[in-house]
C-alpha cells in the first residue's frame, strides 16, 4: 500500500479534537416510575405529555409560581430518563441566581402534576458539579452522582437533594438571592429530612402553599390518599412495587398528621381573640 500523505492530512483534519469543558451546574436526574406498564397501558400522547410535564413545566393545575421551558440544550430524554442541567456560572450569560430553590420548586410542580393528573410516580436526585455538553451529550461526574441519587439512594418515589447542593448554595455566592444563610433556610423549607437522613423535596406539604386555591388542599391529600390504596391493593403481589407504596403511605401519614397539628394551632390561636 503506498503512503499518500493526502490521506492522511485529510484523516488529521476530520478528527481534529474541538475544545470541551466542563461547567459546574445544578443537575436533576429523573426516572419516571412503571414506564413498562406505561408503555403497555398509556397511548404515545400520555407518555409524551408526561416527558413534557418534566420539561416544560406544563401547569394543568394553577400554581403561584411559574416556570419557563428548559432550553433544549439543557435537557435530556431517553426513555424513562430525564436530566435537566443549569450551569451556575455561564460565560456571558447572567449567574444562576435562586435557581436551586427554583428546581426544587420546578419539581414539586412535576411531582404533583404527574401523579395527580396522570397517576404517574417519580424516583430521582438533584446534585450539584461539573457537567460537559458535547454533540448533543451530557456527561461528566455530576452524571454519575445524579445515576447514583436516583437509583442508590432514593430507593422510593421521592426525589433526593444531595448535601452537596446545600454545601454549595452556602458558599457560592452565584447562587444567591439574598445571601447564603437566608437562601439556605428557603431552600430547606422545601425538603424534609426522611428517617435514612436523606433531604427530598416535600411535594405534598409544599403544594398547599404553591396552589392559588388552598380550600382545593383537603381534596388534594384525599386524592394522595386514594391514589396509595389503590397501589397498594394492585401490587400487594409485588413486594418490590409495594415497599415504594408503603413509603408513600408513611409520608402521606406524616405529612396529614403536621398539616392537621398546624391547623389546630391556628384555631387556637385565632380563638384566643375572640
């Protein structure tokens, strides 16, 4: 074979390596739960209004906050998969101020809607760390840690912040509204601690504040209610399915039992002026 060095000129330039970095960023790693049953039980357009529920902020219901569609670049769909990525401190671009208290709100939205409108759970983690974004792709440890989050860690239908979120919203200044101690305390006021020492975003505490109609609360907790003994009756076979309704059934229970204690309180308090 003869040596043509105009081949191999043409070869080192078609494989010539362009310039990627990575970029420290909030990453939100989702898995939506019995995407199998889905499959076999929902229609093409359920699913996809599903996905799109995770992106797009889709607000069948009206909540005080809203949202803006991710940027396409920033998310990322395979499947049962979702990863949503924002990075902190883009070149040129505004930092990203709030945005993880923004997140979380973003998907206590999500949880609620899924699973009061399409009866449809999610297990996943939001981690803070370095992202790369590369012909389409996006990888890099923040990746990794939220694969382990959601599949590890969170083990039930919650979604897991890591303590590296809180670490870093205490010391960098580019996610600040206020200032680290005050936007600490706002984020932390989203998530409970559950018994493994995990933070997960409290959706069904949360949403009562969120909704524009709080008289619309009970019949929310009724429909949580309902939506667990029905899981809990169709997998009883299950053990796997199962356990995940069973902790749903305790959160259910725990959050009823302070949103009834706050309550009481409230009337006491209110009766003493009277």
């Amino acid at each position: 074979m003869r040596n043509d060095p105009d081949a191999h000129k043409a070869i080192r330039m078609t494989t010539r390596r362009r310039p990627v970095n990575y970029e420290r960023s909030i990453l939100t790693y989702i898995d939506i739960l019995g995407f199998s049953d889905l499959i076999a039980n929902k229609s093409a357009g359920d699913i996809s209004r599903a996905i799109r529920i995770v992106r797009e902020a889709v607000e069948p219901r009206r909540f005080k906050s809203g949202f803006k569609e991710i940027p396409e670049a920033d998310f990322r769909n395979f499947s049962d998969l979702c990863i949503i990525r924002t990075p902190i401190a883009k070149k040129g671009k505004f930092p990203a101020m709030g945005e993880v208290h923004s997140q979380i709100t973003h998907m206590v939205h999500v949880q609620a809607n899924l699973l009061f409108d399409e009866g449809i759970l999610l297990r996943g983690g939001i981690t803070v760390g370095d992202v790369a974004l590369s012909y389409g792709q996006l990888f890099g440890p923040a990746v990794v840690r939220g694969y382990a989050l959601e599949s590890q860690v969170a083990r039930f239908p919650r979604v897991v912040v890591g303590e590296e979120v809180l670490e870093e919203l205490k010391i960098n200044p580019a996610l600040w509204v206020h200032d680290g101690e005050y936007d600490l305390k706002a984020t932390r006021g989203l998530l409970r601690r559950d018994f493994d020492g995990e933070y997960f975003v409290d959706y069904l505490r949360v949403i009562e504040e969120e909704i524009d109609e709080r008289s619309e609360y009970p019949a929310l907790l009724d429909q949580h209610n309902e939506f667990i003994k029905s899981g809990l009756k169709r997998y009883k076979g299950n053990a796997s399915i199962l356990a995940k309704y069973k902790w749903l059934r305790e959160y259910h229970r725990y959050t009823v039992k302070k949103w009834e204690e706050r309550n009481r309180s409230k009337r006491r308090f209110a009766d003493g002026f009277n």
